[in-house]
C-alpha cells in the first residue's frame, strides 16, 4: 500500500517502483527536469514526429538528408568512438578529430569518455590480469576519479580517499 503523505497519495514513491531509495537508505528527491523531459517531452515529440511522417508530403531531399546524418552519426560511433578512440586503431590529425567528436556528439550515446570506458569495460579480455579487468569493470560505481595512461588500454584510478592508488602504474 502506498504511502499517505499529509492525506494525499505520495506518486513519485507509487511510480518510483521501489527505486527511491538511495545506498544510504535515504529518500531521493524526484529530478523534475527528467520527469519532464523523458515522460512527457520525449514521447510527445516522438508521437508528433510520427504523425508528421504519416501527414506531410515529403520530397526525396528530406529522405536524403536523414540518411546522410544517419550515417554521419554512425561513423562518428563506429569509426570515432570505437575504432579511434577505444583501441587507438588509426592516428588522426586534430580536423578528423572534431569532426568525429561532433559526430559522435550527434549520436546522442553521451560523451566519448564515459563511452571508451564502458566499452573497454564490457570487452575485457579474461586474459588480461585481474586487476586491470577489475579497475574497467569499477569505473562507473564511484570507485574514484579515473586518469587514463596515455595510449594503454586501462587506466589509474585514485582512491574514494584521495590517495593515489599504487597498485596501478600504469605498466
């Protein structure tokens, strides 16, 4: 049973699905602008945009165009984030570099960053020593800020503590 806030129903805990609550056990404050945006903006748009499709004549351009950024954006993945800059498969000069920063901007898949370290983490080697495939699999779990090592494919993290982490150099 929900419940009662001040004799009315408490709905972000009802809609929440038990997700409200923190690792400390505290109640999270609902992030409005989220609700908003992914509730309410996104399928309306996304609804909209469907009846647009259905309704207005549209000329070969329009098609054109679409598909030119669809593959714009794909390569801005699959060649930038991927092929650049997780495995490092290719040197490029600093203009293909913007352009595939903004191609991958396009894609809307988040930052490059927080892109090459979950990549890298989902396709660790069980090859590689357990510490390094510990430290890719920990990156996103507040295990610490993350600084990578020049062109390797893991990084050094430092402690919740501050101190720097000695067991990783970096070698």
């Amino acid at each position: 049973m929900p419940t009662l806030v001040k004799g009315r129903r408490d709905w972000p805990a009802i809609l929440s699905l038990g997700f409200n609550i923190d690792r400390n056990g505290k109640r999270r404050k609902p992030v409005w602008i989220s609700i908003v945006t992914l509730g309410i903006l996104l399928p309306g748009f996304a609804m909209w945009g469907l009846y647009r499709v259905f309704t207005t004549p549209t000329g070969i351009g329009l098609w054109v165009l679409a598909a030119a950024l669809y593959l714009f954006t794909m390569f801005g993945v699959t060649l930038g984030n991927h092929r650049y800059w997780t495995h490092r498969g290719f040197e490029a000069r600093f203009p293909l570099r913007v352009v595939l920063a903004v191609a991958s901007g396009m894609s809307v898949e988040g930052d490059i960053q927080g892109w090459v370290l979950n990549h890298r983490a989902t396709t660790a080697s069980p090859t590689w020593p357990a510490r390094i495939r510990t430290r890719l699999t920990n990156t996103r779990g507040g295990g610490g800020t993350r600084a990578w090592c020049g062109r390797r494919a893991y990084g050094c993290s430092s402690s919740t503590s501050g101190r720097q982490d000695t067991r990783c150099t970096g070698t």
